[in-house]
C-alpha cells in the first residue's frame, strides 16, 4: 500500500476548521453557565480571526504568486481557498444560529435583553441621546471619499460604518470608525429587575445625520475588515532583528484584506462600494444577521452583577511534591517533581524564579520566555535577580506571534536591569520551555532544571493543561547547560545524555521510537503509541505512525487541534484511534508513550508533530524516568482516553463525533483530574495530622 496517496491525508486548514467546530460545540453545552457558553462562541470567534489573519493570508499570497503546487492532500492554494470559503460560510452560519436561536433568548430569559434603539422607551431614547453627545460624538470622525479624498486605511479588525448620501448633487459616501476606546455594549437604565443593553453602533446609527448636515443619509451599512497580520521578516538581511519586528508589527495593522464583513441585507450599492474600494471578492465577503465581531461579547465577562452566570473559579491546590516544602531547592533535591497545571498550582513555577532571584547561594539563573502574561511574576523576579547581582540569561523569542509587541517590551526591560538578552536565532524560533537555576552548596555546583510543556506564563496557566519536571540530576543539568549555550553561543550541537532537541535529533528520535514499536509486534510482541498533543500535521510522521499501525501497532492520538491522518481504513490506520478533548481547559501538554516491550518510556515534550515544530524551531524532549512519575503519566493518559463527556472520536471523512455514552460511566477527565489533585493533598494534610497525633 502506498501511504502517500493525498486521499490518506486531510488538508490542514480543513482539520482545524473541525477543531474550530468542537469549540463552537461547547457554546451549545447547556450545562455551562450561560456566561462560559458565551465565552467559547467568543473564542471561537477569535480563533476565526487568527486563521484569516495568518493561514488565509498566507494562502493567499501563494495564490497571488502563481504557486499551483499541491499540499499532501492533493489540493493546490486555490483549491484550498475555494474549500474554506465554503466551510466557513457554513460555520458563521452555525455561530450566529448559536447567538440568536440558543443563547440571547436563555439571556431573556434571565430578563437581560439586547435591543434595538427602537426598542427603547423615551426615557431611555433621552439617555442615549445624552450620552451620544457628551461622549460619543466628540471622538467620532467623519470621513469623506471623493475624488480628493481617497478611500481611507482602515485599521485591521475595525468596526465601521459605510454612509451612503445624497446631497444636491450626486450620490456620494462616507465612513465612521466606531470608536474602540468606547465599551461596545452599553447598558441602558430600565426598572422592574430587567437588564438592558445596546450596541454601540446602534447609537451611533441613529444619530448618523448629525454629522452630514445637508445630505440625506440613504443607508448606513457596519462592516469589518480582517488583514494578512502575518510577519514579513528578511532575518538573514535585518541588521537589528528588534527593530525589524517592531517595524513589522507596525505595518499589520495595515496588510492586505482577506475579509470584509457586513451585516446581512445592508445595501446593495454600499455593498459593492465596500467591495471594489477593498478590492475584495464576494466569496471573501461574510454576511451575518447581527452583531459583527462575536468577540466583542466576552465584555459581558466583566459585568457587574453576572457572576451567578459564570463558573465558580477553580482554586488551584498545592502540588502533592511540593505540600509541606517551603524551600523549593530542598524538595526537588529530594525527589524530582512533577506538577500538572491547572489542577495544581503554578505559584512552584513562579517560586523557582523568585526564591533564585534573591537566594545569596544561586549564581546565575537562564530561562527561554516564549510567551509570557503582560504583568509577569516571573519577568520580575529576573530583574531582581540581575539587581542582586546574579548572571541572568533569558532567550525571548521576539516572533512569538501576537505577542511580539509585549515580548519586545520585556526584553528591553531585562536588558535595562542589566540581564543578557538573546533574541532568538535567524530562521528559527526558541519553543522550548526550560529554566536553569546554578546554586553553589556544600557539596559543589548543582544545577537545578525545570522543563515544561507549557509557558512560563502565570495567566494562561490557569487555563491551559501542561505538565513541567524539577530534576537537579546531573544528567538533565548538563544537557540545559549545554542547550542554553549552544543557543548563546558559537558551539557544535552536544551529545545529548537524555533530551532530544529540534531542528537536530527530534525527527530522528520519533522515528527510532516508532520504528521499535514496529520491531517488537514483528518480534511477535506487542507494540503501542499512545500521543497526546495539540497538533499533528507533519506528513513523514504521518507515514510513520500508518506504517506501525499496518505492521500490527495499536496507536491512540489524543490531538486537540488540528490532525491530518485519516484514522480507521482498512490496511492502513485501522490500529489508530484518533480523539480530540475540548473542554473547560485549553489541552495544551504533549506526552509520547511508547510501550517498548513491557518498558514503557515515556517523554514529555514543548513540541507537537508539526513539521515547524520538528524543523524550524528549537524544541526539547525529555524522558520522565522514575517509576512513581511515569506511574502518574500513565493516569493521565488513561483518564483522558476513558473521557465521555468532552471527547470527540474521529471519523474517516476527518470530521468527529461525540462518542456514544450509553452504559459508559460519565467521566470528564479535566474535572477528574482536579478532583485527584484535590484529594492527594487532603491525603497528604490527613497524614500530617496523624503524626501530630
């Protein structure tokens, strides 16, 4: 069988539309509150932007560029273009039915209303009229587009208004932006415990003739652009690759439209003029009934009086290696520790950085920040740390896309207080996670290691599943070592003792892994892969994993995101089981199990198995080897393979369906695992107590 053949692989940009599906799903899941529902609509939204912004774009561009190569599914760029055009259509579709057929009646039904301003009463009409001129109309700008003045450059993800006029003379339009500086929903004073509220636009709307005095306002039309946001970069030419990035962030705002979206029944002649002004295509062009950009929702997050609407915050328990441990260096010299975010607490993360940065004993801490939050714990500990006197390295990788502008504001602040600074490599981006603490003790030098799935970011940390390792074995703090300087520095690529590393030995380690397996089923043995990632896209992989699985391999991929094998044909992939879980947390770790012949090994990972991933970015796999922790990977992967409540399985065709829960026990993994960290700690409190007794 030739496991090459494009009908074996599904398109890329075709699979994360499926995840975006299973995102959208959870906004239908009448078991969240109805704020949490709301929230995954929004993201889903959000998710939309950033694939026009990035994957359409740059579709786009090859288009554009005369490229008519296939992907490994066999489909050319425009091709590609063609089939997203119908999906999306297709899923905005499904957005707005979720907005206006399931959650804005279940708000009615709570008596918060969104309304028209036609729906207003006087009372409320004199309010919105007031507050339009002492605070709206003063910060709106009317622009003109005439022969003199030509069609303005929008900003990317705007909001605003196409005016259609008629003066004394010919048809003329014009444009307002609706100010972002403005809250977009906006509540309205009402009685008898009702809630209501309004769009912004909608007040602007009906005081739209107040800014054209002598025209008559034939139509008002709201649109919204999205623009190629994706980095231009010439790294091998940019003499200052800081300053590059900060010119290129810049310029995003003003790249090429992808999509243009407007309301539904908006004017015929305002339409076309948005079109041939924008140079856009009508299958470019998005038509919703209401309320352009869904995001603008998750302001609701922050309303007063709605907590009742949102889940309870989960508070984050102690991790079980590290209750009762106020010295962090003291517990993982006693043992290597491994902490499973959300379920158990960051604050051992952050405490790693803070208890170095002022420890008289540490001499110098490295770290990579890839991406981290916007009022960083973490950030300010290695400043401390560099005012304390102590050498303190920190990689930033400035192409972190999205998060340039804030990556490049961090990293001005570390130099300032006097870290070094290393910006990446040309070509490729530093992803992996990994802080290295050298402390001097009575023994000698130790280094102290954390290794990560996730990043050093105390925010998402709370939303995001990753699982990180403390060692101060000698073995993991060579190869750090070794790492950092290697990335610092002008040196060979080491010899690893225990991590594998992208661009270098990564590829090669999965494909030595895998091909064990297939050794041991021909051995008459049992071969096994278990892969829990976000993403797998790489072809050769791909091949990989349908060679073991027709050599006899059983293959689990638990892949949240976006999955290009077809899993469940015949004499191909008819051993591998694909299963995407998408719930309360963003699944974000990356474990690779490998049964190995009764020896199971088992290594966590920074990377997916995406050919970026694997070829241009600097990525770490680690090998967890003590029983007691690979006991508990082991756990985490079954609970997340017996899931029936937020799991999808994948069919052929790519697309998933929830399984079928009949006469199964209703196991979601996420809550599951919070309970156990819970329970460990309560466990671990009991034992104290008793000896105290």
């Amino acid at each position: 069988m030739n496991f090459e053949e494009s009908k074996y692989f599904i398109n890329r940009e075709l699979s994360w539309i499926e995840f975006n599906k299973r995102v959208l799903q959870e906004a239908y899941d009448k078991n969240y509150p109805l704020l949490e529902r709301l929230k995954f609509l929004a993201i889903s939204a959000s998710n939309l932007d950033e694939f026009f912004m990035v994957r359409v774009a740059s579709i786009t561009d090859l288009v554009e560029a005369g490229f008519a190569g296939q992907d490994a599914s066999g489909l050319t760029p425009r091709e590609q273009l063609e089939q997203i055009a119908v999906h999306i259509h297709k899923f905005v579709k499904k957005q707005y039915n979720c907005l206006i057929k399931s959650i804005i009646p279940a708000f009615k039904k709570k008596e918060i209303i969104f309304a028209g301003y036609d729906k207003m009463d006087e009372r409320q009409k004199e309010y919105l009229h007031k507050r339009f001129e002492e605070l709206i109309y003063p910060v709106l700008t009317p622009l003109a587009v005439d022969q003199s003045r030509p069609f303005p450059l929008l900003a990317n993800k705007s909001l605003n208004l196409a005016v259609r006029l008629k003066g004394t003379e010919e048809e003329r339009f014009a444009l307002v932006q609706v100010p972002s500086v403005l809250p977009r929903i906006i509540e309205v004073p009402s009685e008898n415990g009702k809630r209501i509220f309004i769009f912004l636009e909608d007040i602007i709307i009906e005081h739209i003739g107040f800014m054209f005095s002598g025209y008559k306002v034939e139509a008002v039309c709201p649109f919204c652009i999205t623009r190629n946001a994706d980095l231009d970069i010439d790294e091998e030419d940019a003499q200052d690759l800081l300053k590059e990035i900060e010119e290129s962030v810049a310029r995003r705002k003003w790249g090429a439209p992808v999509r243009l979206e407007i309301i539904r029944g908006s004017d015929i002649e305002t339409k076309q003029f948005l079109i041939r002004m924008l140079e856009i295509s009508e299958a470019e062009t998005y038509e919703v009934p209401v309320y352009l950009d869904l995001t603008a929702w998750m302001q609701l997050m922050s309303v007063e009086g709605f907590e009742h609407l949102k889940d309870t915050p989960l508070s984050s328990p102690i991790p079980q290696d590290f209750w009762g441990k106020e010295d962090i260096f003291s517990a993982i010299r006693e043992k290597d520790c491994l902490v499973h975010h959300p379920y158990e607490s960051f604050d051992c993360v952050t405490d790693f950085i803070r208890q170095a940065s002022t420890d008289p004993d540490v001499l110098a801490i490295k770290q990579t920040l890839y991406r981290v939050s916007g009022n960083s714990p973490i950030v300010k500990s290695l400043i401390t740390a560099a005012e304390h006197g102590k050498q303190v390295t920190v990689l930033v990788e400035l192409k972190a896309r999205f998060d340039e502008t804030k990556n490049i504001n961090w990293a001005k602040m570390l130099e300032k207080a006097g870290c070094h600074v290393v910006y990446g490599l040309v070509g490729l981006k530093i992803h992996c996670k990994a802080a290295l603490v050298i402390r001097r003790e009575e023994e000698g030098i130790r280094r102290y290691v954390h290794m990560g799935t996730g990043n050093y970011n105390d925010q998402t940390a709370k939303l995001y599943t990753d699982i990180g390792i403390f060692t101060c074995r000698d073995s993991f703090g060579a190869d750090i070592s070794a790492l950092f300087n290697f990335l610092t520095g002008y040196s060979m690529v080491p010899t690893w003792k225990k991590i594998e590393t992208a661009p270098f030995s990564l590829r090669l380690f999965f494909d030595r892994m895998i091909e064990n397996e297939i050794e041991q089923v021909k051995q008459g043995g049992k071969g096994r892969i278990i892969a829990k990632m976000n993403s797998l896209a790489d072809k050769e992989i791909i091949n990989m994993l349908y060679k073991a699985s027709a050599a006899g391999v059983e293959i689990v991929l638990i892949v949240r995101g976006i999955c290009c094998l077809r899993s469940g044909i015949s004499g191909l992939s008819e051993n591998i089981v694909v299963i995407s879980i998408v719930g309360k947390f963003l699944e974000h770790s990356r474990i690779y199990y490998f049964e190995n012949g009764g020896q199971p090994k088992i290594y966590l990972s920074s990377a997916d198995l995406m050919t970026r991933n694997l070829d241009r970015r600097v990525e770490i796999a680690f090998p967890v080897e003590q029983e007691r922790l690979k006991r508990r990977l082991i756990e985490i992967l079954k609970i997340s393979m017996e899931d029936t409540v937020k799991v999808r399985i994948q069919r052929k065709d790519g697309t998933y369906a929830k399984i079928d829960k009949r006469g199964k026990p209703q196991v979601q993994s996420q809550m599951v695992f919070y309970e156990k960290a819970k329970k460990a700690v309560e466990q671990l409190q009991g034992q104290a107590f008793d000896q105290i007794d």
